[in-house]
C-alpha cells in the first residue's frame, strides 16, 4: 500500500473524530457553562486550553462563547476548528476515493460546505442541532466503513487514526475538568463537583454504560477509571490503546516487520495494566491525563516515521 494511500486515510479518519471530539467538547463546555456562578469562573477558556488555542484569547477577561463557537465551529484558519476538519477529511477522502466505499465518501462529501452558510449569531442559536449534526456524520461515516469496506492495510490505518484521536480527547475532556476545578477545590464532592463529573460522561456519551458497570453511584474516582481503565467502553483510553496495539499488530504482519510505534504502545498498555482501582487520582488526574497525552504525541510521530507518512 502507497504510504500516501495510507497517509490519507489515517489523516481523513483522524480529522472526522476530531470534528465529532470537538462538537463533544462544545456540548460539556455549554453544560459547565450553565451552572449558578459560572459567569465569573471562564468555564470557556479551559475548553479553548485543552485544544491548543488559548493562545488566540488575552489573557484577561473572560472568553466568551460566541468567541468559542467562532474559533472553534467556524474559523476556516483554525486548524482544530470542526469546519476545517471536516475540509481537510474531504480533502484527504477525495485523494482516495479508490480505497472507500460509495457510502463513506458521500457521507464526507455531502453537505460539507454547510458550515460556511453560519455566521456566529446563527450558529450559536443552532448549536445543539450543529452539535448533533456532525456526531451523527461521523458515526455515520464509522457505520458505512464497518458495513462495507475491505478489512485490508486501509482498514487499520482508518481504524488506526480514528482510535488515536479518540484517545487524545478523552483525554483532553478529562483535563477540562480538572481545569474547571482547579481554582475552586473545596467544591470537590459537592453538587457543581457531581454536575461537572456527570458533563463529562454526557459529552463521552459514557452515562448509560457508566450505569451498568457502577450502578446509580457518581464519585470522581470511578468516573475516571471508567474513562481511563475501562476495557469496554469504546470511548475509554484502555479500549483505544487496545486498539491501537491490535492496529499495529495487524499492519506489522501485513508489512512484515516492526518498528518503534509497536513497542511504544505495548508500553502504553502495560502501564494501564498496572493501574489499580482508585491509583490515578494518587497519582494525580492531571498527571495521568498530561502523561498519556505526551505518550500519543509521541505514537502519532512514530507511526508517521514507521510508515512515511
């Protein structure tokens, strides 16, 4: 397979999660947002810390959420913005046209210039069904590669890049909380605690699933080795670090030979193996998350070396 072939769809796979992660960061950042007191606590600006774009706000007063739903839904130069994302997945989809099923391009191709009909009044009015529109195109999108595409190289580097970026949000929604909370900690266990943990789930989709694995019981210790050490909630990191080990296994034995990235991420599943129930708020949430995000950094850069890309 072309390493630009593969390029490609790893890079088209990637940019359609992290249009539907940041359409979930919106949703927790609005929920949070809405709590008593929230006015005078920039909610706002921890959801623009974990994407990289503090840097494009002063440093003081608030960030509002009209500058968020502009920078983050609509600014066509922002690079993490979800209407740039979902450019960039046609973009690289229309390279590869060959190697997607009928349904996976039409789902891409269809309706992608929607975002550039909203000005930021309009899109801030409609961002629930904005929100709801890109999660339903990206799982749209999931389901057509799963109901119809070749399970070949261009399968796991699909799968490859999808699973990657989910972990890194994950993540990244993990560290808002954190930053929520770190100017108020003695409202740990209390109702804005509880509401901001539940936010977390709702965004992740994770509240049913939570349920059954722990019953009515809400504590930010559980919350967090739900979504971090849970083997089978598919938005968990343990799932997608499972998943990329298999990934990688899967391409090693196509291209016959192994190389850096699939020793980093047997690393990054054993040290999830290791971690015992209730261990990371020991060690530290914002340890854990910063840990894991340096670890897929370094995973991206490696399989880029590994396969040219």
């Amino acid at each position: 397979m072309l390493s630009r072939t593969a390029d490609n769809i790893y890079w088209m796979a990637r940019y359609m999660e992290r249009a539907e992660s940041t359409a979930r960061l919106l949703t927790m950042g609005q929920r949070m947002a809405i709590l008593p007191g929230s006015l005078h606590r920039d909610e706002w600006r921890s959801v623009v810390r974990v994407t990289g774009c503090e840097d494009l706000f002063a440093e003081d007063g608030l960030v509002k959420e009209t500058d968020v739903i502009q920078m983050l839904v609509l600014d066509k130069d922002n690079p993490n913005s979800i209407r740039t994302c979902i450019s960039r997945a046609r973009a690289n989809a229309k390279s590869v046209r060959t190697a997607l099923t009928q349904e996976m391009w039409e789902v891409i191709n269809d309706g992608w210039r929607k975002l550039e009909t909203y000005d930021v009044k309009e899109a801030r009015q409609e961002l629930p069904s904005l929100i709801d529109w890109v999660k339903t195109r990206a799982s749209t999108f999931r389901g057509a590669a799963d109901s119809g595409q070749l399970r070949n190289a261009a399968h796991d580097f699909l799968r490859l890049g999808g699973v990657l970026e989910r972990a890194e949000m994950t993540l990244r929604l993990l560290d808002v909380k954190y930053y929520v909370l770190l100017p108020e900690t003695e409202v740990v266990g209390g109702t804005r605690d509880h509401y901001q943990w539940t936010s977390v789930l709702h965004a992740l989709s994770g509240n049913r699933a939570y349920h059954h694995v722990y019953g009515g019981a809400y504590t930010p210790w559980q919350i967090t080795d739900f979504l971090i050490c849970n083997r089978t909630f598919p938005r968990s990191v343990a799932f997608c670090f499972d998943q990329l080990q298999y990934r990688l296994g899967r391409l090693a034995y196509f291209h016959g030979e192994r190389a850096a990235c699939h020793d980093t991420i047997m690393e990054m599943v054993d040290n999830l193996n290791q971690l015992e129930k209730g261990e990371i708020f020991k060690i530290g949430l914002h340890e854990t998350v910063q840990n894991g995000l340096k670890m897929t950094s370094r995973l991206g850069g490696e399989i880029a070396q590994a396969y040219h890309f």
